[in-house]
C-alpha cells in the first residue's frame, strides 16, 4: 500500500508514512547501482537529524565474476537486469519463467503445475489461500497467477514465521491454506511448525520447494528439513516421485479430509530429469488441467505404504523422494553387471514406517538399501534400520539394512557431483556395498 506508492511515484507520494512520524525521508530509485547508492549516503552522512533512506533493489541482482554479463554490460544492473553467471543468485530471480529462453527448472516447473492446480478451485473454494514469505517467482509462482488469485493469494514478506502462524490461523478457522518456500527458509519456523500448526492439528499444507542435497551456498542449503519435518508428531510428510503423484498429495492434503499439517517436498531435478525423457505433454498448467486425480481425497492418507515398482528378490533398494531415479539405475546395473534381480520401491512418504511391507521384504531379501536426498543422521534411512534391529520377526534378523544421503556438514558450494561422491550416492558406490553385503 503506502510503500507501493512510494515506489510508484518516486518517493514523492503524499501519503507517506515516515514523514507521518516526523522523519526526513530521502528515496533511492536505482538501488543496484552502486554509484547511486554511494551518492545517497554521501549526502546523507553529516545530517545532523534522523532520516530513512528508502532503496528500491531488485533480489537476486549480485556481483558477478564475468567480466561482461550476457546482455553485454559489465554486470548485473537494475535497467537490464538478466541473470547470468557468477554470483548473481539466479535462485532468487523474480522473473519465474525461464531465464534466457532456457527450461524451467524443477522448482518453477513444479510450482507452476501445482498453483494451476490450486487455481482452478478458487472459485469454489474462498477459504483455499495460497502463501510465500517473498520469493514467489522462485517457486513457480507467476505474476500472472498472483494477479488471478487476488484474495486467494497472500505474500507476507521475508517473515516465514507469520506466514506460518497465518495459515494456522486460516486452517483454524475453516480455510485450507498452502504455503509455498524453501526448504532452506522453512527452518525458521521450527517453533510455528510445532506450536501454531502441528499442535493444534490444523489442515495446512506446506510446499517445501529446493529440498536435497545440492551445490548451494551454507546459508541456503536444502538437506535438512526431512529431519525437521518428520520428527515433529501430527505433520504427514510425503515426497512424490512424480508431477501427477504431486497434483495427487496435493488434492489430498488440502482438500476436506479431516487432517493435521501435510509437508509435500516438491519434486527436484532428478524426477524432473527422469520425467523430461517421458513422452508426455510438457507444460505444466496443462499437465495439471488434463490430470484426474482418482484418489479418495475425503478419507485417510492414500500414501502411508511404501509402493513396490518393480517386484524382485535378495536386495530391496527403497528410494525415497528425489533419489528414486538414482535406485532405479543400482537396480538396472545389479540386473545387467551381476543378474540380481532387485526389488525396487518408491518410499512415497517419510513421516511412518510402512511395518507392514518391511517385514514381508524380511522374507527373500537379504539386503534391504535405502536412499534419501537429504541428512542420514536422524533421517528416514536409519529408522529404517532401526526398525528391523527392533522387530520381533525372526526372519527380520537375518536383514542387513545399508543407508545412504548426507552427512551432518555445512557444504558451502561444492558441486553436487562432488558430494554425491563424498556420500556416496552414485551408481557404482551403492552396487558395490551391495555386493560386498552379498559376498559374505
């Protein structure tokens, strides 16, 4: 409101708040042009009153360490702002559609096919909201569609923690809201996910968007939120393997089933990878307006046991989320390097074990791996293991279990294929311990 008008005219709005409390108050248009944001606290720094030095920036417009940016000037600028190489945070972008022609990366792509699906029960629905804390357009979440939904969407600014007080509020009171960051960003609301939301058994639903291991900086890293998630009681979290399994977790988690808080970690660019090479339609508000979704979205979660892909025996390997490929290549490698014909299995979801299926995979499976995108310690994998070293199934003690994803570390941009190696979450190293187990 009064700060949109500000920027509107310049800073030269009547209604101005800053000047309201009796404040000078200066304006700064180009606030990524450093000689201009030079030039502004130059005046301003022998003032002898209080003033607010209003910047006008663009997120996601760094230094870079090209020596010409691809538009040909000499780096990011605010009049041409194109996201190149460097340390430009291409992350951050406003523009939610692909930059320089290029495809949309997973987390717009999914985020575009998931808010179209959203978007076609606004009109039905006036309690469905969605919700970003900032950075929509990294998440797939389009001007356009922002200018559609009116009322039906809510940008709370960089404050992670009200947006997820504010959808409990709007679960608590009949809504059904979606909210929609990083896995990064939703660390800060450990305290809301847990006395605003899970506590009071609201039906919210969050969209965790840039989960898993990969090369970002420390302060932006995604590799720890499944043990966040999936340690606080009453919150379902689900990891789909797929655009049409996400529009289905989705319909379910924030349809009228009588639920507490669902936590979907949005498909990253492994399922997007393995989904490109499909052949499919591609766009994803269309994918999203041809899929019908055939689950019972009125009843109990459709997603609790684990789904077996491909029946087989001696070795199970259970991917969960976005390493689902990655055991779907150790199970081709097994089957051609060493006639092993594994059993593989998409894990669906995090929160529970499926007892059920892991003692049948006791019977005929000597070995039992599973992989997750994310820190092993405290993770899924392990309660896998533990499961097995508690069960009271006889034939559950002749199960080796084998884990595989992160270690606890801070990792500050070390390429992703760097620490794949260090974890050892590549083809080789999984089907070598695997065989090392079946050596014995």
């Amino acid at each position: 409101g009064n700060l949109a008008r500000l920027r509107a005219s310049n800073g030269t709005a009547e209604l101005n708040l800053f000047k309201a409390f009796g404040l000078d108050y200066r304006y700064v248009e180009q606030g990524n042009d450093v000689d201009t944001l030079v030039a502004a606290l130059e005046d301003l720094k022998d003032i002898d009153h209080p003033v607010v030095l209003h910047i006008h920036t663009t997120k996601g417009l760094g230094f870079s360490d090209e020596t010409e940016a691809q538009d040909g000037s000499d780096g990011c600028n605010q009049t041409n702002p194109q996201p190149h190489a460097g340390q430009c945070e291409a992350n951050h972008w406003q523009d939610p559609d692909s930059a320089l022609g290029k495809p949309l990366d997973a987390r717009k792509y999914y985020g575009q096919m998931a808010m179209a699906s959203l978007e076609s029960r606004f009109e039905n629905e006036p309690g469905l909201v969605v919700i970003s804390p900032a950075t929509p357009g990294s998440n797939g979440i389009t001007r356009d569609f922002r200018e559609r939904a009116g009322s039906h969407y809510v940008d709370t600014g960089i404050t992670e923690e009200h947006a997820a007080a504010f959808a409990a509020g709007i679960a608590k009171a009949g809504g059904r809201p979606v909210l929609a960051t990083s896995a990064t960003f939703f660390q800060r609301i450990y305290d809301q996910l847990q006395q605003e939301l899970a506590l009071n058994h609201v039906p919210a639903t969050l969209l965790i968007f840039g989960a898993g291991i990969s090369g970002a900086d420390n302060t932006h890293s995604g590799t720890f939120d499944m043990t966040m998630f999936a340690n606080t009681p009453d919150v379902t979290c689900l990891a789909p393997t797929s655009g049409e399994q996400m529009l289905d977790m989705l319909a379910w988690a924030a349809g009228p089933s009588d639920h507490g808080v669902t936590a979907i970690r949005m498909p990253g660019e492994q399922i997007l990878v393995m989904e490109r090479s499909a052949d499919m339609a591609f766009d994803p508000a269309e994918r999203a307006a041809a899929h019908e979704t055939t689950i019972d979205i009125t009843g109990d979660c459709p997603f609790t046991r684990y789904q077996i892909v491909r029946p087989g025996r001696e070795v199970a390997i259970l991917g969960l989320g976005n390493t689902l490929p990655l055991a779907a290549e150790v199970a081709a490698t097994l089957e051609n390097d060493d006639d092993i014909n594994a059993t593989l299995i998409d894990a669906q979801q995090y929160s529970a074990m499926d007892g059920e299926l892991l003692d049948v995979l006791a019977d005929g499976h000597r070995v039992v791996v599973t992989l997750e995108d994310g820190q092993l310690e405290g993770g899924w994998g392990e309660k896998v293991t533990a499961f097995y070293a508690n069960s009271t199934n006889p034939k559950a003690a002749t199960v080796h279990a084998l884990n595989f994803g992160a270690s606890k570390e801070f990792t500050d941009r070390v390429p992703l294929a760097e620490l794949d190696e260090r974890y050892g979450l590549t083809v080789e190293a999984v089907a070598d311990r695997i065989r090392r187990v079946l050596a014995r």
